[in-house]
C-alpha cells in the first residue's frame, strides 16, 4: 500500500539524488522510463514539482509516485561502506548533502568504481548500504571515546593533587606493616573502590562535575579516618610476637597460603592456633626459638637455633653423657607443635 504524497513532501531529498545521479540502477529505461533524464537538473523532487513537470514518461511518475523505495533499495545495492573513517583536519562537504562534516566515511560503487566521501549522519539515513553498519558503529564507538577522555580530563584537573589518591591508597593498604582485621581491611578497600566507581561512572555517564568530586572528597576523608585507625591497631599490637606482619602475609602468599590470611584478618591479624601451623618462615622462627623451649615437656632437649629450612636440637641426659644432635625440618617442627605453641605465653 503506497502513502499518497502532498504537494509539500519531497520525494527525493539532495541525498538521495547524487547517490541516485551516481548509479547505474536509474538508468534502466525499461522499468523507470525517463526518470534518469529527468532528474539531471534537480537537486531535490518535491510532489508538486513532478506533478508540474510534462517531461516525466508515465513510468517515471509511476515509480516516483508509488515505488521509490523499491528503486532506492536497488541503487543502495549497488554501494557499500569502506571500513575506515577519517576525521577531517580542514572543511570537508558531505558529496551527498553538502554539509560540514567532522567524520568522513567512503562509500564506493560496486559497478563503476566510484568512491564518494560521505558525513557520519549521512551514512546512518544508508545504514541498508552494505558495510555501513559496521563503519557507523566505529564512528560513535570512536565519539563515545573521545567525550570519556574529555570528561576524564576534567574529572582528573578537578581533583588536582589528589589525582593519584585511588594509587597511593592502595598501595598503603598492601604495604601496611600487619595484616589487617578482616573487617578493617575490606573497609579500606571499599572506600578505594568507590572513589574508582565514582570517577568511573562520571567517565562514562557524565554527570554534575562538581557533585562528583564531592562525593569523592568525602570517601578520602572516609579513608583516611579508617587508616588512622589501621595506625593505632598496629601501635597496639606491635610487639606481639603473635603478629603477622607484612614480611609474614608475603611468605605465606609466595608459599600459597594465600587463603590461610583471610582466618589471619578474622583473628585481627594475630597467629593463632588456626594459622600458627602454616607459618615456618625461618626468620620467624629464629626470632622466636626461645618461646619453643618453653614448649618442650622434654628438659634434655635443648634448642640450638635454625639453619635454612631446618631446625636443630640436641638431646642430653643420664642416659646420653655425649649430646646427640638432630635436625627437623621447620616445616613438620610447627605441624607438630603448633598447639603447645598457640597456647605459650609469648610474652
């Protein structure tokens, strides 16, 4: 059912024209009579123009008057998108409807070779073209880009000498001399992640400037009071020999106990019967050999210190007036005494 055109509608817009005047389709005297000729000298085809112009042939008026979409659906067949777009670096006019354009897009005929240069929004009216689809996906990915680096640009001189807060952050937590409490932990660490999300968010959405920042100064101050408190929790417990310090939670990852530091956070970043099995890092041990003599119910045995992975002991009694010595490896050592030694007093 064709839609029956007022005087005042184009039927052919200046776009349609050139891509129609380029073709090979409109040529073909038998299905559209004359309508080639015809439309040599217009630029656009209103319904009053061809009603008043006597050189259309009846088949020209049929076509033009009940089926341009059938011929515009041919001549597009004809045509198909280069891939690529340029942006232009001077005045460059759209060949199909003489505007400026800032994106140029090609589309070339697949019968005559000719190649036009084509705006951004004039290939979205062709989208049917074959390729065209693809290269104006490009063109807004490519926009879409350039508004996010825009707007990280303002969001990043906004923020001036906190632009590296989210870095730093992080890297105190990581670098912090204890583990953690769990609770504490994951505090610190969502705060970074939600002044990540909010810049992220203005990025990629937009948004008000200037409330943005501000939601990102308030979760720095927010982390910073929670540090503060990370500072006086380490004060409290640094001399605890039960703490699990940086150097400890970085033997335990290197040694794939990475999962043994979350029970570490539960306990408040203190050894515990728990954990304490897990940790034979030889300087932990070394540094706590006087603690492990208090643990043995054996007095004869007498700790003689630590020697790569190895720990070593001699024995000496009534029994045997010349001391033998043994070594064991650190590892079985605190699989084997971690219970005696959770419940030492360390102190």
């Amino acid at each position: 059912m064709s839609i029956k055109k007022t005087s005042n509608n184009l039927i052919l817009h200046k776009r349609d024209l050139v891509l129609l005047k380029r073709s090979e389709e409109a040529k073909n005297i038998e299905i559209y009579g004359n309508m080639y000729e015809c439309l040599k000298t217009y630029n656009t085809l209103s319904a009053a123009q061809l009603k008043e112009d006597i050189a259309f042939d009846d088949k020209a008026r049929m076509i033009l008057n009940h089926d341009t979409k059938m011929m515009m659906d041919r001549i597009k067949n004809e045509w198909h998108a280069k891939s690529s777009f340029e942006i232009a670096d001077n005045e460059v006019h759209c060949q199909l409807c003489s505007r400026k354009t800032v994106y140029i897009c090609y589309i070339e005929n697949s019968i005559t070779g000719e190649e036009l240069h084509v705006g951004s929004e004039c290939v979205k009216h062709y989208k049917d073209i074959k390729g065209a689809g693809s290269v104006i996906s490009k063109v807004s990915s490519y926009r879409r880009d350039v508004k996010k680096d825009a707007r990280q640009t303002e969001f990043d001189v906004a923020l001036g000498e906190n632009i590296d807060f989210c870095k730093n952050a992080n890297n105190k937590i990581e670098q912090f001399p204890m583990v953690l409490p769990y609770k504490l932990h994951s505090d610190l660490k969502s705060v970074i992640a939600m002044c990540n999300r909010i810049r992220t968010v203005y990025i990629s959405s937009g948004g008000d400037l200037s409330e943005s920042i501000n939601k990102f100064n308030l979760k720095m101050n927010e982390f910073c009071e929670l540090y503060e408190r990370a500072e006086n929790c380490y004060a409290k417990n640094r001399r605890n020999p039960l703490l699990c310090t940086r150097k400890i939670a970085d033997w335990l990852l290197k040694n794939g106990y990475k999962y043994v530091i979350e029970n570490i956070q539960k306990a408040n970043g203190i050894l515990n019967e728990e954990t304490l099995q897990f940790i034979y890092e030889p300087e932990f041990i070394k540094r706590n050999i006087f603690v492990f003599e208090k643990c043995l119910k054996q007095k004869d045995v007498t700790f003689l210190g630590t020697k790569g992975t190895v720990i070593r002991f001699k024995i000496q009694n009534d029994r045997f007036k010349q001391p033998i010595f043994f070594t064991m490896p650190i590892k079985d050592f605190m699989k084997k005494n971690w219970m005696s030694l959770s419940n030492t007093r360390w102190l």
